[in-house]
C-alpha cells in the first residue's frame, strides 16, 4: 500500500493519468435532461462513468496503478480486494497488460459483479466480510505469491485515476459552480477535488454516502479518521468502514460537506435514470443524483456537475430494487 503523504498530489497527477489512459480509457459521455433541470431548479451536468470500460470509472484507477508496475512487479501479479468494480477495473487492466491477478471479494457480493471478475481473466476468492478482514487476506496472499497489492482507494495512482473523470467533465462543462461524486473510502472524491480544485478553487465540493454507511461524513465532522462496522445498504460499493490515510487529508482540506442518502433515496434516483433519462444505474452509481433529487445539497440557481460512478447491476437485482 501506498502510504506516501497525499499533500503533494496535484491536478498535475491528474493530467499525467489522463495522458495514460488516453485511448485505453472510455471519454464517457456529460448527459443533461430538462427534466432533472426543471426539479432541481438549476442546470445539472451527468458525467456517466456507467458507460467506462467494465462499467465504472474503478478502471480508471486502476489501469493507471498497473501500466507503471515494472517487469518483476508484473511478473508477480497483483491481488486487490473489492466488493466489484475495482474487482472488474484492477481485472481488465491486469488482461490488457498481461498481469496475473488475483482478487478478494465477498462471499455477498452481486453475482454478476463475481462473474465479470472472472470473466476477465482474475482469480476470484470469496471471504465472508462480516467475519473476516479482506485486507489481511489480501496481504497474506502478497507474502505468499510476491505480490503487489493495489488497495481500492488509499493509492496516489489510484487517486489521480479516478480524478480524471472530473478532469474530463470540466473540460466539457468548465464552468461549474458544484460538483458531486459518492464517496466510498474517497478515491473518487479526493481525486475529483484535486481536478476540480486544480481548475478552479471556487467549485463546492460535496460527497454522497449511503446514511447507514456514514464514515466520511463522521470523520470530517470530528476532523479525524473514523471506523464503523461494515455498513448494511444496498449500496454495495460504498461499504467502506473508513477513509484512507491518503484521501481523508484530501477531502478535509478540498470538501464543503459529506451528506447521507437512505436507500429508498437511491432507488428513486435509479428509477428517476431510468425512466426520463434510459440510464442503467447501480445503487452506489445513483449516490449523487440521489441527493439532488432529494434536495440534500443546494443547487438551485447554480451549475452542477455529478459523476454517475458506476452501472454494474444485473436485470434481477435492477428490477427488483426499481419495484421495491
């Protein structure tokens, strides 16, 4: 694990992982509805990372971690640990370059999330989360096999990887006033500060995390780090228990506010993509939009940009979650 300070990570980072991912990487389309507009009462910018490569920005991240590995480093492989897209995103990068990957994931976790794992050529092993602790699973597995691991969110390079899909919503809408992403263990989020931040300062940054999962919000509230038992949402990428030492610094420095949605909150915004916008939208993707259509962060009169994290949920869960 990365445990070099973040206090130098830049949006020069960030531009440097763009360069990487340039042509490897999906620009994902900046979607817009009336609709949205007219409820909100401003204009909203959807950067839809559910159209990335293995549907979710994780590949961003992830593919920046790896194509810097060495010869040696590659030959080793590398083990991750996820409840599914930085699964899927560390195993597709790990296909194209031709590393060997091995990746912990819970025994709960969508199938179809374990399936795409597997289907890009990872080994898969399952681990109950709620009993055992991934982490030394994964570190374990390093000692064994002489591998690097590449953690979900606390990594420099997985920061700035993840940044670049805000980097790429301000190139297209650069004159935002708010920008929202979910907020896990802040990958995204502090990588989207140092991006927008880095653009221009004024920009309010705001984090989306499911109310039962609130770990973010807690610590910037007490202005530390803060763990809580494995938060039960159906918000399945957003389980996290705490921020990283690298992206909590970040996100107390960069962020305006950490809010909550509940769960019948984040089926409404599925719903709401997909019937006035035809967007597929996993429950942790819906995070942010989540909260604006809930009126949790304030955007009326003002130009928000929301990244759309991820849209890996098969038609099973989909449906049933939308009739629920």
């Amino acid at each position: 694990m990365d445990t070099r300070s973040a206090a130098d990570l830049s949006i020069d980072d960030v531009r440097a992982a763009a360069r990487r991912l340039n042509g490897i990487a999906h620009r994902t389309p900046v979607l817009t509805s009336a609709t949205l507009d007219a409820r909100a009462g401003g204009r909203i910018f959807l950067k839809c990372e559910n159209f990335q490569r293995m549907g979710a920005f994780k590949f961003r991240g992830a593919y920046n971690r790896l194509v810097q590995l060495n010869e040696a480093q590659r030959r080793g492989g590398v083990v991750a640990f996820s409840s599914g897209n930085h699964a899927q995103g560390v195993a597709l990068a790990a296909k194209l370059l031709g590393i060997p990957a091995a990746i912990i994931m819970p025994e709960d976790a969508p199938k179809s999330k374990i399936a795409a794992t597997e289907g890009y050529g990872a080994e898969v092993i399952l681990y109950d989360r709620y009993r055992s602790h991934r982490e030394e699973i994964a570190q374990g597995l390093c000692d064994e096999r002489g591998a690097i691991m590449v953690p979900p969110f606390n990594d420099r390079e997985i920061i700035a990887g993840a940044g670049t899909a805000a980097l790429e919503l301000l190139e297209e809408v650069p004159d935002l006033d708010n920008v929202l992403t979910p907020v896990g263990g802040g990958g995204l989020l502090s990588g989207s500060c140092l991006a927008a931040h880095g653009t221009n300062p004024a920009i309010a940054m705001y984090g989306v995390e499911p109310e039962a999962g609130n770990d973010a919000q807690q610590s910037l509230q007490k202005g530390e780090i803060v763990h809580i038992g494995v938060p039960r949402t159906i918000a399945d990428g957003l389980q996290t228990q705490a921020p990283g030492s690298l992206t909590f610094p970040i996100m107390r420095e960069h962020v305006r506010e950490i809010v909550t949605v509940r769960d019948d909150e984040l089926k409404d915004a599925m719903r709401f993509a997909f019937e006035r916008m035809k967007l597929v939208m996993e429950p942790s993707g819906a995070a942010s939009l989540a909260a604006v259509l809930s009126g949790k962060i304030p955007v009326s009169g003002k130009r928000t940009g929301i990244v759309i994290s991820g849209g890996n949920v098969d038609l099973e869960r989909f449906t049933s979650l939308l009739a629920s």
